[in-house]
C-alpha cells in the first residue's frame, strides 16, 4: 500500500489543487515504480496547516522565519 503525504500551508489549497495533487502524485509514483498495478491500492493525503505551525530560522514561519 503505497502512501503518499503532501503537507503545505492551508491558504494555498482549492478543492481543484487538492484533486490535481492527489491525481498527478499517484500517476508519478505509479510511473517511477513501474506498477500501474498499484492504483487502487495508493493513497494520497493532503493536508493543510496554517502558516503560524510552521517554523523556520527558529520563529514560527508568519514572524519572518523566511
């Protein structure tokens, strides 16, 4: 059971994106390992987080951890 995890700030996701992620990520991983076997057995997740969860430089990512 293939899994694959997307995780990425909440404001960036539509259900459009969401749909075009799960769609393009399973076609990859299906390609790069050679398995269309594989498709009703892989799972996407994506999932959004708001941007103050986030951190980097040591400061939460919306205080200027750029």
């Amino acid at each position: 059971m293939p899994l694959v995890r997307v995780e990425l700030f909440e404001r960036r996701l539509t259900p459009e994106l969401e749909a075009q992620l799960i769609e393009r990520m399973t076609e990859t991983l299906l390609e790069v390992l050679d398995a269309p076997e594989l498709k009703s057995h892989t799972w996407v997740i994506v999932e959004g987080h708001d941007a103050h969860r986030w951190g980097r430089n040591a400061k939460p990512w919306d205080e200027g951890g750029d």
